[in-house]
C-alpha cells in the first residue's frame, strides 16, 4: 500500500470508508509532513493542526456512528489565503491584512466544513492575487519542491507547493488570469479554473470581481474532479453565482474517453515564444489523445493577441477600486504618518497604505486608477472591455467546430527566484495562454505533460465553453492516463526527493 501522504484523494476516501485509515490519523500524517518539509518550501502562511485535528475526530466518530458521509469526509484539505476561514488569520499574503481573523467563513470554506474536509491551513501567495512567481507575497516566497532554487508560480504557488510536495491531498486556489493554472504547470499538479460563476466568491478577498473564480488544485484530475464537486453550486451571497446544476465532473473525470472528441488546437497559444520543451511534450500529448481516437484540429483565434493588454487595464482597473477598502478604518493595518502628531484620517490612509501594500500592489492601483480617470476611461477600460468581447467571440466561433481547446499551460518551466521580478512585462508573459479564458469566463484545466530536458514538469490546458467544464475533466483524464501508462507512474513520482527535517 502506498504511503497515505502519497496517495491521491480518490484512494484516501476508499481507504477511510473501509476503516484501513481513520482522518486523523491521515490528519496528523499530512501536520508531521508540514512540519518536515515546509520550512524549506513555505508553501503555509499558517498552520491550523487543532482546527483541523477537531474536524478529523468529528468526522471519525460520526464514521464510527454509521452516519453516511461525504464520499471526501475526513481527506485533508489547503486553502489559499485569500479564502476567509472564520477564526483562523486570512492575509491574502498581504502585510495590510496581518494578524486579521475573518469573524466569517466563505462559501468556499463553509462547503469544505460541510463536506468534513480538515482544513490544514493557508497556503501562501503573491500578494492579492498578484503575481506569477509568489516573489509578491508580504511573508516571503514558496519555493518548488522541484528545485527550491525556482519559484512554483503564481499567484497560488502556495496551494500547488503543497500538493506537489505531499503537505496536502487536495488544496483551494484562486484564478484570476491563470493563477491556478500556471503554478499547476510549474509544480507538476492538477489545476482548474472552472466556469465563472461555478463557484461562489462570497468570502473571496476580491482581486479582479469580474474575472476571479476559485477552483481545485489536486494530484489527479479524478481528485480535482470530486473537490470541484465540493465547492462549486449555486450560492444567493454571490450575485454572479449561476444557478444551475454543477456540470458532471465526477463521472466525466471517471469516463475518461476521447473517443471522437475534437480537440483545437489554438494557433495563438503557441509557437513563438514558447519554450521548445514545452511544445514538444505538448505536440505528444496530442499525438497520444489522437491515437486514443481524438481529432485534432488547428483554430484560429484572431483576438487572443490582445488578450494580454486588455487584461493589464481590466484586471488593475477593477483591483484598484476592490483595493480602496483597505482604508484603516475598518480593519487591516493602521499606522500614522512619521512626525505628525494629529494626523488627519487621510494622512493615515496614505501611510497605512504605503507601509502595507507592496510594489506590484501599488504598480496596478496607479495604473488602474489612470486607466479609469476621466478622460481616459474610454480610451483605456472602454477599449479594453470592446477587447474582450472579441475574445469571447473567438471563442464562441471556436466552439461551433470543436468540443476542447488546448494550449500549452504556460510558455515556459519554472524559473529561478529573480529572474523577471524587476521586468514586470515578462513576468505578465506567463500567463499568455490562460488569460484568454477568464476574460471570457469559460473554465480551463492544466495538467501535467512531461518534463523538459532540465527536468522541469510543463503543463498541458484544455479549455471548453461555459458551463462544459466536464469536457475538461473527461479529456483531461484520458491524457493523464495515456501519460502515466507511458512514465509507469505519476509525474511526481520523477520528483526529487526532499530533504526532510529530523
Ligand atoms: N499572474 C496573473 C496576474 O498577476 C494572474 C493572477 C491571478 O490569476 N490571480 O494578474
């Protein structure tokens, strides 16, 4: 039997229902490896064992009592820090938020609670959600169980570290313009951004209201499938929520046939400027899902060239009015102005928020608020929302020939700590093939296609039209069981070893 640490969600739920394990037991294996390796990797801003021992018990005696549970009741799970969990401290790795217990859960977190999935504990990212590399963070980077010496992506390099190094089964992200997707592909994990409104943002510290949506950060595509199951579904506290059923997920991820499936290739999401690796594990891993008898087309999505830019003016655009309420009247940070004695409330906003937000924070409130200004606000936001409208129809038109997209993930493997955090432009760059999907709201999956000739994972994307996010699930299975047939295992069992703390 394998190590409980090193099995995936799907199997820990077979060995619970059949009493080979009890949840905390599996609880306190998951705390003794945060407690082994995370010095090294950070991929926890905060540690919740008794919060998450006092679920385990709960769920173990109500096992014991016969009570019928949730078929993930008792796997541990992690969950970014831009996800409100009442009692335990939420920064979204932000020094304006340090030392703030929410006095509420999100609808996210409730759903976990309701599920009886301990919660580990929060995972660290790129200060709200900005970011690629997790270098934003307020608290210091997560490093990648790959090679500590690269960043894991971003911004939810946290909640992928962790799953990559065996701290947690499954874990919570948030994408925003691929924040799930692209530190899947650096880590070697399962990432999914599901359609935009499948999953409640009631409690979701907001970044970007009209593109961020939470999603499953798994080993295995079945794992992300049954967390997706868990926290996705209609909820009256989000206005944007759809109140529809959540799209069979499960059983697609189970069904895992591409027999007759089309599958488009996006002209735009490759070639030039992807790494030569990238695009050879991703060219085999088309050839395998035609093998599996898949048609594989090549699309044309004119728009997607602009993507980039119209996501750099409506993402800080709406951030920089999210951000205002960090004002340090009502929470957060509150220092007052050096040498002033009787400061005005102004004066303590500007300092509190000088002295609490990061650069790349302050980087995208200046450009956001120019962009909206008056003046501007048709020349820049206008033009950037007409953008996004042409992506969608991009998409739209995509969708009338084939059933998927896929893309390369990311453009690139892992890079080293540095490397583009004094050239924001590059770092922007990762997200090239992800962005394209929040800006028309349509769910996208990533998951591992190989490594590169330095050894690095690199991701695959399917991406499908609103409300199909099961199309991901099922295509995304297949190729993971055409790839792990073909390594005779999973990805991460090609991981180095880390070195564990005595
Ligand atoms: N890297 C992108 C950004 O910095 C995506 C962020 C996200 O998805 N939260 O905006």
């Amino acid at each position: 039997m394998t190590d409980p640490i090193r099995a995936t969600a799907d199997e820990l739920s077979r060995r619970l229902t059949a009493r080979e394990v009890s949840s905390v037991e599996l609880t306190q294996a998951y705390v003794d490896r945060i407690g082994a390796v995370d010095e090294e990797i950070h991929a926890f801003l905060h540690v919740d064992t008794e919060g998450a021992l006092a679920t385990a018990r709960d769920v173990d005696a109500r096992r014991a009592a016969g009570e019928e549970l949730h078929p993930l009741a008792g796997v541990p799970v992690a969950v970014k820090d831009v996800i409100t969990t009442k009692g335990v401290p939420t920064t979204a790795g932000s020094r304006i938020l340090e030392g703030w217990v929410p006095p509420y859960d999100a609808t996210v977190t409730r759903r976990l609670k309701a599920a009886g999935l301990p919660i580990l504990g929060k995972t660290n990212m790129d200060e709200f959600a900005m970011g690629s590399s997790t270098e934003h963070s307020g608290y210091g980077p997560t490093r990648n169980p790959w090679d500590t010496g690269r960043i894991p992506g971003g911004s939810g390099g946290g909640s992928a570290a962790a799953v990559a190094a065996f701290e947690a089964p499954l874990a919570v992200g948030t994408d925003t313009g691929g924040s799930i997707r692209q530190p899947g592909a650096m880590t070697g994990t399962v990432g999914v951004k599901p359609t935009y409104g499948g999953v409640s943002r009631y409690g979701l510290i907001a970044l970007a209201s009209s593109l961020d949506q939470a999603g499953p950060v798994t080993r295995s595509v079945l794992d992300a499938a049954l967390l997706h199951e868990v926290i996705a579904g209609h909820d009256h506290c989000d206005s944007t929520s759809i109140d529809s059923p959540v799209p069979p997920v499960v059983e697609a991820a189970r069904r895992a046939d591409v027999g007759g499936l089309r599958i488009g290739v996006v002209r735009e999401l490759g070639g030039e400027g992807f790494h030569p690796d990238v695009s050879a594990r991703f060219d085999e891993s088309l050839a395998l899902l035609e093998g599996a008898g898949a048609e594989i087309v090549e699309v044309s999505c004119p728009s997607f060239v602009h993507a980039l830019a119209a996501y750099y003016l409506i993402l800080p655009s709406e951030a920089s009015s999210n951000l205002a309420r960090f004002d340090a009247m009502r929470y957060g940070l509150r220092v007052g102005p050096d040498g002033v004695d009787a400061p005005s409330a102004e004066q303590v906003m500007a300092a509190s928020r000088d002295a609490g937000f990061g650069d790349e924070v302050k980087r995208r409130i200046i450009l956001g608020t120019y962009a909206l200004s008056s003046g501007y606000y048709d020349a820049y936001y206008g033009s950037a929302q007409k953008v996004r409208t042409l992506i969608a129809q991009d998409f739209v038109a995509a969708f009338e020939s084939v059933d998927v997209l896929a893309s390369p993930t990311s453009p690139t493997t892992a890079f080293l700590f540095g490397d583009k955090l004094d050239d924001p432009l590059s770092m922007y760059a990762q997200d090239v093939a992800t962005i394209p999907a929040n800006l028309a709201g349509i769910p996208g999956l990533s998951l591992p296609s190989g490594l590169a000739a330095d050894g690095l994972p690199t991701g695959f994307q399917l991406l499908a039209p609103a409300l199909a996010d099961d199309r991901l699930y099922n295509a995304g299975a297949a190729l993971e069981r055409l790839l792990e047939e073909q390594w005779g295992g999973t990805i991460l069992d090609r991981a180095p070893e880390l070195e564990v703390a005595p």
